[in-house]
C-alpha cells in the first residue's frame, strides 16, 4: 500500500511537470478593464462648522437652536425669535470644496415661518463674499418638505453663507434642514 502511494505520487509530480513544461511563457493576456465609476455627489455640510450671526435665544444647543439645522434631520428645527432680514447662516469648511447644489427642508409648523427670500454666498478669506445664488418668492408646499436648489460653480470655496432675507410673513423665522452638495463635475 505504501508503495501504491509513492507511485501515484511520482505519477501525479510527473504530470504537474509536465505540465509546467508545455506551458508557454511568451503568451500574452489582455483584461477588459471594468470603466470608471461615475463620481458621486457629496454632501458637504459635515465637513463644517456652523455659525450664524442671530441665535435662538436659548442658544446654539437649545431644543430650536442653530445646531439643528445641520443635524440630518427633517423632524428639529432652527428657530429665532424674531426674524431679521439680516440673518445668515453660515458653513466653514475643512477644506475648499466646490459646492453647486443645496437643499433647504420646510419644519413642522406655521409655513409663514418659512424663508421665501435668500441669498447664497461664498468666500475663501471670509472677507470678499460671490453670490453664487438668490432666490425670491419661493414657497413650501408642505411641511418637512425638502427643495433642492443647484447653480453653476466652477470654484472651491471654504465658506458658504446663506442670507434670509424675507420670510413668508411672519415674525419669525424656522428651518429644518439646511445642507449642501457637491456635483460630480460632469454632472452641469
């Protein structure tokens, strides 16, 4: 039995040399390559701080604070108490990154709350601002509802400010959700 073993053995080894032996090395072989991926957008505003020049007046972590509205979430707000037609909110990237598309998500309550006038902004030195954006007599058509806006924008910005200018006519001003994008740049 032992002996069967050896011999099937040399047998096989025999074989496998064989093998190698008939094997042309000089052949060549070609791979189609899978195409590219296609860029996915991005959305940027995680890679931010957020900062605003009028707060809820219990501040950035309250319950309607600033916070909220880069949080991800279409069911908190940002809240102020009154409305002034000055306000911006205002994303300060890591890094420049080119942004050409936003979306602004309508809260809970009370459309008349909602912005319905804005300017978006850019800056690299937070001094010199473009406006990369306006829009004016823009309506929510329901609650929690999310709109999305895009622009032509060939720079990278490391600051982006939204103004509100006008709310749709009320004292106050509300939002849910504010985020900002970056296109593949085939994508314009």
């Amino acid at each position: 039995m032992l002996k069967s073993t050896k011999i099937r053995t040399v047998f096989l080894l025999g074989l496998l040399l064989l093998g190698l032996a008939s094997c042309d090395k000089k052949t060549e072989r070609t791979y189609d390559l899978l195409p590219p991926s296609p860029e996915e957008e991005k959305d940027m505003t995680d890679v931010g701080d957020l900062f605003v020049n009028i707060e809820n007046s219990g501040g950035d972590a309250a319950n309607e604070g600033s916070k909220k509205v880069v949080d991800g979430a279409a069911d908190t707000k940002f809240l102020t108490n009154p409305f002034i037609d000055t306000m911006w909110m205002e994303l300060n990237l890591i890094a420049s990154q080119r942004i050409d598309a936003y979306t602004l998500t309508s809260a809970n309550d009370a459309e008349s709350r909602d912005p319905m006038q804005w300017t978006l902004k850019a800056s690299t030195d937070r001094e010199n601002w473009v406006e990369l954006d306006h829009r004016e007599n823009e309506l929510f058509s329901a609650r929690f509802e999310k709109r999305r806006f895009e622009f032509e924008n060939p720079e990278k910005y490391k600051y982006y400010r939204l103004y509100i200018e006008k709310v749709n006519g009320s004292s106050l001003f509300q939002l849910a959700e504010w985020r900002i994008i970056s296109r593949p740049e085939d994508a314009e």
